[in-house]
C-alpha cells in the first residue's frame, strides 16, 4: 500500500471529505479510514473512534529502542465546501498539478500540510528505523468546529512527551516559522429588549427607551481606545513576550506592510510597528456584528450584537468573560432588558527555551537550511490549548503559504512545500528521540 508522498496525498484528495455541509458521512469514514491503513501497512496498530460527530483516526508506531519518548501527531482529514463549482479551474477532488502545485480542496489544509509528518512516521517505522513512539491523532471535525477531539485529548490518561501539529504555514516563502503562542477567545452574543414590539418614532420618540441606542452606549463602554488599544480590564493577566520571539518578529516582513497588503488601514500611527505584538501577545476586542431595526420611523424594541475578546496568552476566559459582561451592563439603563451569553476558548503558550522546542528548531533549520521563527497566531486552535492544558509541549508549524487560497476555490499547495514538509518531519521525529 506504500506509494510515494505525492502518490499518497493524490489518493486522499480524492476523497471528498466535506465536514461543513454537503459532504457524505461515508466519504468522511473513507478518509479516516485511509489513515488507518497506512499506519496499519507500517506494522503499527490503528482503529476508528466512533464520536458523536464525524470518526478520529487513531493508530500508533512503535520505537525500534526500549525507552524512547513518545511523540503525538496531529491534523484533519476534513475539509471545506466546494463553494461555486464554476469558480475552479480544476475538478476540486480530481487534483491535478499545474506548475508546481497540486490543485484540489483539502491540498493545502490539511491534507498535504499534515501528510508528510504522517507518511516519514510510515516511512521510518517500515524501515525499522523509528526512533519514537508515535500517537496518530486525526480528526474530521476541525473545519466545522466539531468538540470530539478536544474531549478525547481530555479524557487521554496514556499523554506524550511532546506534540506536533502540522496546520499552520511558512513565515515567509524560504522561512519555515514555529507558533509558540495562539490567543483564546471569549465570543458573546449580547441582546437588548426594552419594549414589546417597535413603536412609531413620530408617536413615541423621545420619550421610551430605544434598543439601538441602549445597545450603543453598552458597546461604547468596552471598544478600544484610539490608539486601538483596549481597557485594561479587559488585558488582565496579559503575560509580555520573551526576547527570543521579538528577536524573531524583527526578521518577519514589517507589520506596516502586512496590513496594507490585505487593504486594511492602521488603528493608530504605531499599529504596523507593534503588529506582531498586538495580534499574537495582546488582547484585541470587536464589535463583529450589530443587528437592530430596519429604515422606517420606528424605536426598535430589540437589539442584538456580537462581541469578541480575542485573549493573550496568560488571560483567564472565565474572568474576561465576567468582566465583559459587568462593564456592558453597568451601562444599560433601568427597564433595559440584557442577555449575555458567551463561548470561550483558552490562550496557549510554550517556552522557546523548552527542550522540544530547542531540538524543534534546530530540524527545522536543518531540513530547510534556514532558521525557523518563533511567531504567534491571532487566531486559535482548541486542540492545543487542550495540549497545553495537559503540559505537552505542542510544536505547531506546517509549510502552507498565503497563496495556497485554502478554503477558496482553486486551492493549492506547493510540491516544494510536500518535498520540504517530508525532510522536516524526517528531522523532526529523529530530533525529539533525543528527549529520552
């Protein structure tokens, strides 16, 4: 059943494995089911979890040594939607490769991202050459925000010594990058009522209460100041980053840069100066949705908005979320009726002077023939902030790139980045064996 890398991830973007609506259960099973069959045909052991959402994939590799640490590797075989089929130049899951990139849904995330860490454990263990105990952990549920492995990471007894999560992406074209931190969030659905049902402004305005100016005057007691730069209670527990990240974030491309790429236009005159500080090590809150009224003459009735606090490593989603809800209300006035529910997600952060992470980079450097950075996401993965919960030293890195277009139509991935990814995960899985 062995092919080559490429041959391999071919043969898995095949499968349509949709998780975000119009995709088969059976195609779903499908995909797991090919992860168990090559950690099968490489003398490991692996079998289907059967969740209350779509099945994990779970096998394990065993060292050829007595003692040696046991590494957790992880990613998704699910993928998105389709989107407009006409937008695609190719079939989505007949991939096809096209000056040095295969295009097909899933190329980039995850499947070729995550392939190469899966086939060089593969490779190594039918080789009698695997010098750590692997844990494959592969799920279907991350595109659609599923709880199914988070809850299986939780209720692990057996643990690793370290993790290795392939879902993330280059710093730059030529420069692989390691995320050693990734923000929690607390997500709230706030509604007002202040009356039955709307009122004729001509009739009644003035003299009750208007759901969309209630609204307002909360929100305006929780935005940012305009520097950007959010209250401090809402920064609570923010913990500074160390010298070796900001060392790193000097070698990136300028936040100025970064920002005007996309279209976007800076808070404040330093926005692009602290950039990477201000959307990996910091708190940032939006208003990302208000929905109140309609335009005619009338004093709405009901109002509602969605606010999010995107949290530093080191921030309490608990405590946050506590004291969103107080400064939000505390400005509602008498008669306003006001519902806060939230959703919330832990921070993450490992020390770039741990062991792992050391041996990490210097794989890394080896394999790509220049020095990893150290960076942080905005953005949050749940599955490691339950690692690191647990205290696994989690390595989030991959090889995927801006104009990989992942989860648009025509996505793709590099055959440089498989050829690279491969050579890393080799480095990778030989590195850590040194945490005996």
């Amino acid at each position: 059943m062995a092919g080559t890398l490429l041959d391999d991830l071919l043969d898995w973007l095949r499968i349509p494995s949709i998780s975000t609506g119009g995709g088969l259960l059976e195609d779903l099973q499908r995909a797991a089911r090919w992860v168990c069959d090559r950690v099968d045909a490489a003398g490991g052991e692996a079998k289907l979890l059967i969740t209350h959402g779509n099945p994990i994939a779970y096998g394990e590799l065993r060292a050829v040594g007595p003692g040696a640490p046991t590494v957790l590797i992880y990613g998704h075989y699910d993928v998105q939607a389709v989107g407009d089929p006409d937008a695609w130049t190719s079939p989505p899951f007949e991939p096809e490769i096209r000056d040095g990139r295969v295009y097909a849904r899933g190329a980039s995330d995850d499947k070729g991202n995550f392939l190469p860490l899966l086939h060089a454990a593969c490779a190594l263990a039918s080789a009698g050459e695997l010098p750590v105990n692997v844990r494959v952990l592969v799920e279907g549920e991350e595109e659609a925000g599923g709880a199914a492995v988070s809850e299986w990471i939780r209720e692990d007894e057996q643990g690793a010594d370290v993790a290795v999560v392939f879902d993330s992406g280059m710093a730059e074209p030529a420069t692989p990058a390691i995320t050693v931190g990734l923000r929690g969030m607390v997500m709230a659905d706030v509604r007002v009522r202040v009356g039955r049902r709307d009122l004729h402004s001509g009739m009644y305005g003035g003299s009750v209460l208007n759901a969309a100016h209630v609204l307002v005057g909360m929100l305006a007691a929780v935005l940012p100041g305009p520097d950007g730069v959010p209250r401090a209670e809402l920064r609570a527990g923010v913990e500074p980053p160390a010298h070796a990240e900001r060392d790193s974030w000097a070698q990136l491309q300028p936040g100025g840069q970064v920002i005007a790429d996309v279209g976007g236009r800076p808070v404040s005159a330093d926005a692009g100066a602290r950039y990477y500080e201000r959307n990996g090590a910091d708190t940032a809150v939006e208003v990302n949705e208000i929905v109140v009224g309609e335009p005619r003459t009338i004093v709405p009735a009901t109002a509602r908005a969605t606010v999010s606090v995107r949290l530093a490593p080191g921030q309490d989603p608990d405590e946050i979320a506590e004291t969103l809800e107080h400064l939000l209300r505390e400005k509602a006035p008498a008669g306003a009726e006001v519902t806060f529910d939230a959703q919330l997600a832990e921070p993450a952060l490992f020390g770039v002077d741990s062991p792992a992470m050391r041996l990490a980079a210097e794989a890394m450097e080896r394999a790509c023939g220049v020095a990893p950075v150290f960076v942080r996401t905005g953005g949050s993965i749940p599955i490691v902030a339950e690692l690191a919960r647990k205290g696994i030293t989690t390595i989030v890195s991959g090889f995927a790139h801006a104009d990989d277009d992942i989860h648009a139509p025509n996505e793709s991935y590099r055959l440089e980045s498989l050829r690279i990814g491969e050579a890393a995960s080799r480095e990778l899985l030989r590195s850590l064996a040194q945490l005996r």
